[in-house]
C-alpha cells in the first residue's frame, strides 16, 4: 500500500524558514517523479514543485522559484521542502504527492496518491 | 487567477449526470494530459482521470473524462449523494514548467 506521510509543519514568522518532510513506503520511491502541493486556507489546489526521480530535474512554481528548495534522499525513501523567506501567502497546507515514472513531465501521471498534508502559517 | 478555468459551483439530483469544464491553452490542455482530482470535506485530493479519460484502479466507472482542443470535460452520471465535493483538472504547462490546477468546482447534490 503507497503511503505518503508528511512531517514538519509548524507557526513561522514572516522570513521565517521551515522544512518539510515526506516519508514515502509502499512502493520503490527511487522510481518515482515526486511533487509538493499546497492549498491555502479555503482556496483552490497549487502545484509548487516537482522532482525527478534522480533528483537531476526540478521544476517550481514562479512565486516560489529561489525561496523554496526541493530535494530527495532515495536512501531515505524521503522527500524535502526547504522553505525560506516565507511570507503570509506561503501559508497552506502542504501535500506530497507521488507522480508517475517517465524521462519528462509530459508523460508522467501527475499526483496519482496523497499524503494528508501538513499545515504551514507564517504570521507574526 | 488560475490557469485552468473552470466553473465554481455545479448541481444535480441524485440519479441525474452532470459535467464540469475545464478550459485552458494549447501550452496546457491542448499538449498534453489532462488529469481530474476529487477532494471530499475535510480530506485530501484523490486522482480520478489521468491521460484524460483514463480511471484508476477503484474509481467507478460513472467517472468519465474527455478532451477536445483547449477543454476538457468531467462527466459523472449516476449521480449519489457521496459525489458532492470539489473537483479539480490540471495539467503540465510547456511554457510554465510546471502543473497548473484549475480553481475547483463544488459539486452539490440536490
């Protein structure tokens, strides 16, 4: 059974840093694309960040792009979020979701299993 | 503002088929797979359609996604009073780099 289990939430102040983990079972997490997604407070769904399998490919959302950092330890069946300067719109809770396998994006299934999600708030 | 569009609010009667649109561009839709989410209260999002009309493994087959051009459509027929939730599409965008979600539509069950 995949499962998906973020850590490392918490309250931070604005330029405040945080990082996010993702503890990954059930499935040979090495093979996997891997995203981070976030839903503020009532709104909609936000993709913020994708890695490759390797680790040699990482894409981000523009608001995020040089602030936030993604990475994976495959040793560790464990994914990353390093999270600096956060400002008030950053607060959301935050999902890691497993993708597909495949050489690019264009072929590999987006977000096909959840985590529960962790809950981020940055305000002073 | 999001990338995808999609209407905020949809209904039907229990029985009834209703479907939800999801317009966007050819740096989106158009070029590549369009995916469909179903977040129930208080849960996390769960995959629906992949590659556009694709179901995974437990989603019943009421569930059932198309693309044409720049829109794609979820349809679900049969409806039940468990459906209402929010809906989402997205998709990888070429020129962006990245996923772009479309802004949820709740589905209420009359």
């Amino acid at each position: 059974e995949v499962q998906l289990v973020e850590s490392g939430g918490g309250v931070v102040q604005p330029g405040g840093s945080l990082r996010l983990s993702c503890a990954a079972s059930g499935f040979t997490f090495s093979s996997y694309w891997m995203s981070w997604v976030r839903q503020a407070p009532g709104k909609g769904l936000e993709w913020v960040a994708n890695i490759k399998d390797d680790g040699s490919e990482k894409n981000y959302l523009d608001s995020v792009r040089g602030r936030f950092t993604i990475s994976r330890d495959n040793a560790k069946n464990s994914l990353y979020l390093q999270m600096n300067s956060l400002r008030a719109e950053d607060t959301a809770v935050y999902y890691c979701a497993r993708d597909g396998r495949g050489l690019i994006m264009k072929v590999v299934i987006i977000a096909d299993y959840w985590g529960q999600g962790t809950v981020v708030t940055v305000s002073s | 503002q999001s990338v995808l569009t999609q209407p905020p609010s949809a209904s039907g009667t229990p029985g009834q088929r209703v479907t939800i649109s999801c317009s966007g561009s050819t740096s989106n839709i158009e070029n590549n797979y369009v995916y469909w989410y179903q977040q129930l209260p208080g849960t996390a999002p769960k995959l629906l359609i992949y590659r556009n009309n694709q179901r995974p493994s437990g989603v019943p087959d009421r569930f059932s996604g198309s693309k044409s051009g720049t829109s794609a459509s979820l349809a679900i027929s049969g409806l039940r009073s468990e459906d209402e939730a929010d809906y989402y599409c997205a998709a990888w965008d070429d020129t962006l780099r990245g996923v772009v979600f479309g802004g949820g539509t709740y589905l209420t069950v009359l």
